[in-house]
C-alpha cells in the first residue's frame, strides 16, 4: 500500500496513498511522504501532469485512504485540488474524524459535482492509520506494549538486573519499530539498571522521543537519557517545565523536560492526556514487568508485542502476561514472537 511508505515520517499526520485511474490504467499516484509536505492527492495530481496525462482528469477515479481535506493546514485543501482538476469521481476508504475536516471534504466534492463513493476497504483504511485515529477519537496515545522473556518466563534478572535475552536480529527489528513510533518509554527501574540510549541505532529513521517514569526525579544525571541527543521528557510529581516538540517536528530538537502529574488511580490516563495534547500520537512501552503491568491493569492499551526466547535464567523478574486476542506469531531466528491485540 502507498501510504505504508510514509510510516514513521508524517505523524501526528494520518499515512495517506492516492491513485488516480483511467480506464483501468494508472496514470498517477503518490503518498504523504513528510509531515508538513505535500499531501498525497497533491502528489498523485504532479504525477498525472508529469506523464503527461492532464487532459485525462474529467475522466479520471481518485482512489484515496483518507479523505480529502478541506482546510488549510500546512497545505492548501485537497478536496479543492481535486475540484480545480474536475475528477469524475472520488473513492475514500474512511472519513477524516479529525473536527477540522469531518466530513466537509467529501460535502465539497459532490457539491461541485463530483460522484464520491465512500468506506471502501474501510476496516483496512482503520486498521492502517489505526494510531490517527486513537488519537482524534479516544483523545490519547496509541500504546504499543513490547517485551522480550526468557524460555523460563523472565524479563529481568534478580533485582531487575539487566539480561540479554532477545536475539541479534529481534534488536534490529526492534530499533525499526522505534523509528515508526512518536515515542518510548520506559520505568524507573528499567531507566536505573538498564541505562539505556532509546534510540535508534540499528535501523534509519528518525529517534523517538523518550518518556522516563521518574515520579520523585532521582534518577542520577549520568545516564545516557540525560544525555541531550534526542528529547526526552521525565514524567515525576514534583515540577513542569516548557515541553517543546510537536507539533513543529521535533527532530528538530533536544531536550529534556519535565512533566508534572497526580498521584492516585488516574495517574496514568492523566499521563496520556498530557502527552497527547503535546501531539504524542504513538508509544512504544519497552518495560519493565511493573510499568507494563499498569497499562494492562488500566486498560490502556492497544497492541502487544512479546519476544520468548530460548534463553533460561532461573531466576529473576517475571514476565507480564499478555491478554487480549492473539493475532499471530513468527520466528526471528530462535526467538518467538507473539502478537495480541485489545478486546475491542
């Protein structure tokens, strides 16, 4: 699918592919490549006139994953793109929940004319910009829970020491996943023993931000979290300061900032709801057993990723138990994978 290739570049953006047909045959398609850049119904309309195929528009079906938009944004509205072209019809997978375009962008088309056929290939359309549209709707972040354990079903060793248990080829596989998340986190004693860097090393694509669960800010500055290299942002309950990093990409900037939230039962919504109104679209929670466990616990979550590997240790930190519905499993060399999603 052409909108899968603009994965891990245009967040908090939906992922958008656009073909546009004539008779059967291709004559232009493109995708949203970058967030800020040309939209992909822009895209595919450059193609059309690249090839030459101009004259080819009043006759021509859009094939879109999304629906156009309808307002200026940091692109001019598709929907009037397509209008000034006088495509014959357009075809939308989904509607765009998002308030500021909600349905407008498909009233302008067929007030100008212009047949739209829509919820075509809906669930597919939901299922690929699944983390877009838990953001708009449910008002947080897609949650990723991600785990590797032991043969014997642990995650740690004794008092949480670091182990490496996941194969060679699982590490790059997750570093990729990494690159295709807004961001990471991970627990305070996870951020202690560990000492990890959270980024991207193993894969190209961009560093997620990092998130560290830090309630009391004891963590000692030395470690590599501390280190400036990508933003990062310490969750605690004693102090807030300015978080700089979306909407204007944050790629662009380094820091570390911290974010003040309650004690208590909605500690962890309340966390959410933070990052999300600072346009965290997606996290990848890589641990530990207890951090995990909260999510689950909550019900704040949406996928599980889970490494079993042919590794015993004995003893240690157990592993958290997945729940929700299996949705598959695959090998990395030895390692097992194993998929769950939530109930919905």
């Amino acid at each position: 699918m052409l909108a899968e290739y603009g994965r891990g570049s245009v967040s908090p953006n939906p992922m958008v592919g656009c073909v546009i047909v004539h008779n059967d045959r291709i004559i232009g398609e493109g995708w949203h490549r970058q967030y800020g850049g040309p939209h992909a119904e822009v895209r595919a309309v450059e193609d059309v006139e690249k090839r030459n195929n101009a004259h080819l528009f009043p006759e021509a079906i859009v094939y879109v994953t999304l629906e156009p938009c309808s307002h200026t944004g940091k692109t001019p509205p598709c929907a009037d793109l397509l209008i000034r072209k006088n495509v014959k019809k357009v075809v939308v997978c989904n509607g765009d929940p998002n308030p500021l375009v909600s349905g407008r962008g498909i009233e302008r088309l067929r007030a100008a004319g212009i047949e739209v056929i829509c919820d075509v290939l809906a669930e597919e359309g939901m299922q690929l910009n699944r983390r877009f549209f838990t953001s708009i709707i449910q008002k947080r972040p897609y949650i990723i829970l991600k785990w590797a354990e032991t043969a014997d079903g642990f995650i740690a060793g004794e008092n949480g020491g670091p182990v490496q248990i996941s194969g060679k080829f699982s590490g790059i596989r997750v570093h990729k996943w990494r690159s295709e998340e807004d961001a990471i986190l991970v627990g305070y004693n996870t951020a202690l023993h560990d000492n990890p860097k959270l980024n991207v090393r193993h894969w190209e694509g961009r560093n997620p931000v990092r998130i560290i669960l830090d309630r009391n800010l004891q963590l000692p500055g030395s470690l590599h979290l501390f280190d400036n290299s990508q933003p990062t942002i310490i969750i605690n309950y004693k102090k807030e300061t300015d978080v700089t990093i979306i909407p204007e990409r944050y790629a662009e900037v380094s820091n570390t900032s911290n974010l003040q939230v309650n004690p208590g039962e909605n500690e962890l919504q309340e966390i959410l709801t933070k990052l999300h109104q600072r346009g965290i679209q997606s996290i990848l929670v890589e641990g530990g057993t207890k951090v995990i466990s909260s999510f689950l616990n909550a019900g704040l979550w949406d996928e599980i990723r889970r490494c079993q590997s042919l590794k015993t240790i004995g003893s240690g930190i157990k592993a958290p138990l997945p729940m929700g519905i299996f949705t598959g499993s695959e090998k990395v060399q030895e390692d097992l994978w194993s998929f769950y999603s939530k109930v919905k």
